[in-house]
C-alpha cells in the first residue's frame, strides 16, 4: 500500500471508528528463508535439521558443504630411492586444485589432522598412522616397507573450506622378488581373533552384490570395555584386490536386536565392482587396539 493511500484509509477509518490497520499480506513462499540441512561431511548421506554430531563417525555437522573437489598430494621420500626395512621419511604437501598453493588449514578428523593408510600389493601389510604436521603445513611420517614390491599410501585428510580427500600414492620398492601381480586372495569369512577379543563378521545380504548396499555385523566376544579408537567406534579399510577401489568409513555401535543388550558394530557399504574386497577393521577394547582382517567375495548383478 502507497503512503497517499495509506493516510487515505486512516482517514476514513477514523470518521468510521475503526482503528486497526488493514491484514498484512502474506509472504510468498518463494521469498521465505530456505530450510537449513546440516550435513555429515564425512557420511554425507547423514542429514540433520539441527545442528549437532554426526551419529555415525562423529564429526561436527555444517549447514551445507562444498562441491566436491580432488586435492593435490605431493609425496615425496627421503632417500628417493626405496630399500626393504629400510627407515624411509615420507613427506606429503597438500595443494590446492584450483590455484596450486601449498594448503595449511586443516580440519581435525578423528582427533588427527592427518591419517596415512600403508597396504602392500600383497595385501599382507597394513598400517595406519598419523604424520605430524610441520611448520611449513606439510606432513611428515617415517615407516618401513617388509618387503619388496608396489604400495599404496592413502592419506586421508580435511582441508579447511574443502571436503574430506582420500587420495592414494603408489610407492615401488625394487628388490628380489620384486612383482607387479595382485595377489589371488580366497574368500575368508571366518571369525577372528584380535589382540583381547574375538570379531565374527554376518552380511546382509550373504553373498554381497556389486552396486547395492551390504549390511556388515561385527560381532564382538568379549562384549564388555568396548571404547572409542580415535573418536570413532571403529575404523574399516576396504580395498579390492587389485588396489584400485580403497574405501575408508566408520561403522557405529548398535544393539543387536536378537540379543537384547548385546553390542555389535555395523557398517552399511556399497562395493562398487564384483571381486574380492580385502577388509581390515579395528576397535579398541580395554584401551588396546584390535585390527583383524576378512575376504568379502562381491558379486555381479546377474
């Protein structure tokens, strides 16, 4: 309503007796403020109407998160050249895509800034470590690869302003025996013992299928003194046999509806491709770390 028109209606109003101005229109939808969904950046697939942590892994939620974006990982080792047992420095500078600058922000995840996953071609050894951050905002971590043959490091990390990166380096260390062939890994379901617990593992569905959702129960015997292992659950590393496809995630604690009380860990995955999946979990218990190992035999959609 016009001002002009505004001072007419009053005046009619008042010779009227009436004193109360006229209903304000209603704001179009369109112009409303949109609802806010507060997302996981690591499980993106949680959304919340609050704000608060991720049930799932833990990590704060954020109102909303940026297009994904691959960053850049510069790996260099100290000596260049590799030998098995060997002290090796391996130093990891963070670049962003789009300009090339060296990145010094970093979130935490999992009570790290920066976690480092070392696999052998043979699949046979697995580390997972944390660099320590240095005053240039590179990573620095010392390993020792057993043997010869390919490895690949995987850093997992959250730079400020960007989303959450698993990036995967390949490293050769020449030798005897040196091979480039994937290892032929059988299906091994079998429950395991860690260091002060055993892990029996049950698929839903059993014989797992390429592209659709796998429900994955980890049993765990003894049940009790079952604690967080760096701010979550449990930490799992799926990788295919070839290397290729390497999947990091965080399965969360819940009842076991057919045992009452009785605690299991679950993971819901997706395997993109049919084959042999290497899997390693780890829980803490008691303050010590327990990381087992199992074969899940994925297969095509027929």
């Amino acid at each position: 309503m016009s001002v002009r028109l505004l001072g007419l209606w009053l005046v009619a109003s008042v010779l009227r007796g009436q004193t109360q101005m006229p209903p304000s229109r209603p704001v179009p939808a369109a112009t409303q403020a949109p609802e806010v969904e507060w997302v996981c950046p690591m499980d993106k697939d949680v959304r919340m109407k609050a704000p608060g942590f991720c049930p799932r892994c833990g990590m704060k939620l954020v109102a909303g998160i940026p297009d994904d974006r691959e960053y850049l990982v510069q790996l260099q080792t100290n000596p260049a050249a590799l030998k098995p047992n060997e002290n090796i420095r391996l130093d990891f500078q963070v670049q962003d895509p789009d300009t090339n600058q060296s990145v010094r922000d970093f979130e935490l995840v999992h009570e790290r800034l920066y976690h480092v996953f070392l696999v052998s071609q043979d699949m046979n050894f697995f580390v997972h470590d944390h660099p320590e951050i240095q005053p240039d905002g590179s990573f620095r971590l010392h390993a020792e690869f057993p043997h010869p043959g390919l490895y690949r490091v995987m850093s997992d990390f959250y730079p400020k302003g960007g989303t959450p990166q698993l990036i995967a380096k390949t490293l050769i260390v020449p030798g005897e025996g040196f091979q480039l062939e994937s290892p032929h890994l059988e299906a091994d379901l079998k429950p395991k013992d860690g260091e002060n617990l055993k892990v029996e593992l049950v698929l839903e569905p059993a014989q797992p299928l390429a592209g659709y959702q796998t429900m994955m129960f980890f049993k765990l015997t003894p049940n009790d003194g079952i604690g967080p292992y760096l701010g979550a659950m449990a930490h799992l590393l799926v990788a295919s046999s070839d290397l290729i496809d390497v999947i990091h995630t965080h399965p969360i604690y819940v009842t076991d509806p057919e045992e009452g009380s009785y605690k299991q860990i679950q993971c819901n995955l997706i395997f993109p491709r049919e084959g042999m999946y290497r899997v390693w979990i780890q829980f803490q218990r008691k303050g010590i770390v327990n990381t087992v190992v199992f074969n899940v035999p994925v297969a095509a959609m027929r």
